[in-house]
C-alpha cells in the first residue's frame, strides 16, 4: 500500500501493542470510557509510550509481539471507525481483554474496520495535543 499523506485526517492516538494490533486486523474495538461522533478513516498513531494496562502484555506474547521493538511515535497506519456503542462482556475478545476487564466500568466500543498496516511508519510533522490530532498539518483556532 502506498502511504499518501491525507493533510485533512484526523490521527488518534493509541498506545502499543494495541496500536499494532488494530492495524493488524487484531483488535477490531477500540475501548473508551467516552463516545465520540468521528466516522470514517482515521490514522493509527502508535504513541511514544506503551501501555501498562496487565492486558497489553498478554496481548502482546499472546500475538507474539515484542513490545521493545515496536513502531512509537509515528503513523502505523489507518483504520475505519464505523460505529461506538455500549460494550458488552462479549466484546472482551475483538478488544484482546478478559470479560472482567469489562465489567468494572461502562466502556464504550469504537468498532475499526478495513485496516491498513503501512509498510514504512509515517514521521508525523506535527506532535500530538491530546488523542485526537492532525499529525500532518499545524494546530489552527478552528481545531481547539
């Protein structure tokens, strides 16, 4: 796949191995404790940090995944949010938890769809200011 650079594309933030597992084709909802009413394509930024969630690292031997070695801090590449609703315990397995990771909160479920792993990680130009962000092109008033 080629890697053209979208200017207009939002990129949401995630951290590894879960960034690499969404763009794998893995990990097919992405769990939040909010809904958001983004639709469409969207970049998967691997952020610079990894997650300390005790799921992550299951995920990550479970998948065979070092996590030492993955892509942070740069577009791994995008994925289709196509729908958020209230989670359910049968959703623990397309977010690689445990059922009783569920249960504690009332998560919300961003289902992915249609991943793109890109061959070459994208260097973003401009750095993050929360999870949501244009890596390609500079913070205007009309974004804040």
């Amino acid at each position: 796949m080629t890697n053209s650079i979208d200017k207009s594309r939002l990129a949401l933030g995630i951290r590894q191995p879960w960034a690499e597992l969404i763009v794998r084709g893995v990990k097919t909802i992405e769990v939040r404790k909010f809904d958001v009413n983004v639709r469409g394509r969207i970049y998967v930024y691997a952020s610079r940090q990894v997650s300390d969630h005790p799921a992550a690292a299951v995920a990550a031997t479970g998948h065979q995944l070092d996590l030492e070695t993955l892509p942070r801090g740069v577009v791994v590449g995008s994925v289709e949010l196509v729908e958020t609703r209230v989670m359910t315990s049968d959703d623990a397995a397309a977010a690689c938890l445990r059922e009783d990771d569920l249960r504690a909160h009332r998560f919300i479920g961003w289902r992915l769809a249609n991943p793109e792993r890109y061959e070459e990680p994208l260097p973003i130009r401009f750095m993050p200011y929360g999870i949501w962000f244009y890596p390609f092109r500079p913070r205007s008033r009309q974004d804040s």
